[in-house]
C-alpha cells in the first residue's frame, strides 16, 4: 500500500495526461511525457520514469489508478 503523501492526482485529455499543478515547482497544467495508453502497463507493475518537463524533477510512477499517479517519492506532508 503507497501512502497518500506519495500520490499526486492526474488528469487526462485525449491520449494526454496531465497535472493541475507539479508538487515540486507549482506549475500549472503541466502536460506530462506521459501517454494514457501506457497507464494499464505502469497499473501492472511496470514501473515509469518521470520526468517534469516544467522543472526537470524525477520520480518513478509505480503505480496508477483511476485519479492518482503513485509514486517512489514524497510529494506532500
Ligand atoms: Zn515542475
């Protein structure tokens, strides 16, 4: 079980996704490298680097569901 502080909620347009806001430098909207066709892989355990195009931050998704990207880091608390 990922705890909440490593979680960040996600949204998606299209075959896009994106955040409202990234948890390191308060972006907003950021479109992330991210496509939602690789959300079911990451789901089963394929895990994802992630790189913040508004902040060159890092993290590894580890797991995805249907609101929230989980994650190997801290994002909150
Ligand atoms: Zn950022």
């Amino acid at each position: 079980m990922i705890p909440f502080s490593q979680t960040w909620p996600y949204e998606t347009i299209g075959k896009d996704v994106y955040v409202m806001n990234c948890p390191y430098c308060e972006a907003s909207n950021v479109l992330l490298p991210l496509k939602v066709a690789e959300l079911p892989a990451i789901h089963d355990g394929k895990k994802r680097l992630l790189v913040f195009p508004c902040c060159n931050h890092s993290l590894s998704i580890i797991d995805v569901d249907a609101d929230y990207l989980l994650t190997d880091k801290r994002l909150r608390g």
